[in-house]
C-alpha cells in the first residue's frame, strides 16, 4: 500500500511539475504563472469566502453559512495538497493566511454587523477588535509557520477558524433563542478576540480536523432548518 500510494505522489508531482511551472521564463514577470496549484485552491476559497460575505450583506446568512464551509473545504485542500503533492513554499504559506482574512474574519464582522448587532458603534468595536487581532495573528503565521510539539504541529493561539465558528455560534443562539442578542454575543467575542495573538496551542490532529468536520455538518443541518423551517 505504501509502495503504491509513493508511485502516485510521485506521478502526480511529474505532472504538476509540467503543469505548475514556478519559474516562469526571465521575460515572463507576469504573477499568476508562477502560482502553484495549491495557491489556485486557496483562490477557489477565496471566491467562496467572498461569496458568503456577499450573501450576510444582501440579507442571505443561512447560504452564506453553507459557502463559507464550502470556502472552509478548499481551505483544508490546499494545504493538504501543497503537503502531500507539492511543495509547500513560503509564498504560498502567505498566500493562505491573507486569504483567511476574507474566508473567515470578514465573514464573521459581516455576521455581526448585518444580523447581530444593535448599534452601530457595537459593529465598529466588535469589528475593528476581530480584524486587528486576526490579521496579527495571521501575519504572525505567515512569519513563523507552524510550530512543532515532539512531532504534532500546532498553531500559537486560538486561530481565525475558532473565531469564525465562536461568531456563527452567537448567530444560531440568536435564531434559536429568543433571548440571546448581540450585546452577549460581543460579550463572547471581545475577550476570544486576544486569544489568537496568545501562546495558546490549537495542534493539528486527526481529532481536530474529525471535529471540525461533524461541526461542519451541524452547521449546515442548522442553515438549512432556519432557511426552509424544518
């Protein structure tokens, strides 16, 4: 099985390498040549993450919740693609963490403005704090890369994705009762907000990654019961 798995990486790399050229010809300055298939991927999310910014702003949260994890899914792909076929490179390890900022940190401020909030200022404070420590913590990402705990990765604070799901939270406990608004819901968000510039571990396992799958799917569950009114 290994063997065999080995000969596909190795054929699909032989392909890649004919397809993706990264060293474009000394005449050819132009930037989308260079790009790799995996960058490509985190553009396909990117169109998806600004899809569902789109949907939260004309008045359609519950599709944009289901772009926004399809724009969650081509996350996840390209870097498993860069890991397992190609070669992870430096730009495209900022490219995926600019992109994050449209997959996940505006979303969640357009979730709040367009659907929770009560006030104005609310947004301008709830916004500004999730934009201003997200994109530190993803500079800061794209900087250092993952670190290393005796052979598990994990991130240094809680990242953009935990915030984006604390947000979509406050938006179902909002639908579902009654009672919940967005003054709770900044209340919640506000002091999470830090914590992605912290020296908190978020590793990456197999666990994780199952978890933030079956979440996923609840969401999606979620979306479409107040969509359709199941």
């Amino acid at each position: 099985m290994t063997d065999v798995k080995t000969h596909v990486r190795t054929a699909v790399r032989n392909v890649r390498r004919q397809v993706d050229r990264r060293k474009p010809p000394a005449d050819e300055e132009y930037m989308l040549f260079s790009l790799g298939v995996a960058d490509y991927i985190s553009l396909v999310a990117l169109f998806f993450g600004w899809t569902a910014t789109m949907l939260i702003a004309t008045g359609e949260p519950n599709w944009a919740l289901v772009s926004m994890l399809i724009a969650f899914g081509f996350d996840k792909l390209d870097g498993f693609y860069a890991r397992e076929f190609g070669e992870p490179t430096t730009m495209g390890r900022h490219i995926d963490a600019f992109i994050d900022v449209f997959t996940y940190l505006v979303p969640a401020v357009a979730i709040y403005h367009f659907v929770l909030s009560p006030a104005t200022f609310l947004s301008v404070v709830v916004g500004f704090t999730v934009l201003a420590f997200g994109l530190l913590r993803l500079v800061r990402f794209a900087s250092e890369g993952l670190d290393d705990d005796e052979g598990t990765s994990y991130y240094r604070g809680i990242t953009v994705v935990h915030l984006n799901v604390l947000v979509v939270a406050n938006y179902f406990l909002a639908a579902f009762f009654g009672q919940w608004n967005g003054w709770l819901a900044a209340a919640t968000v506000l002091p999470a907000a830090p914590l992605m510039i912290s020296n908190y571990r978020s590793y990456k396992t197999v666990g994780s990654h199952t978890v933030a799958g079956l979440l996923a799917l609840v969401v999606v569950a979620l979306a479409l019961v107040l969509e359709f009114g199941v």
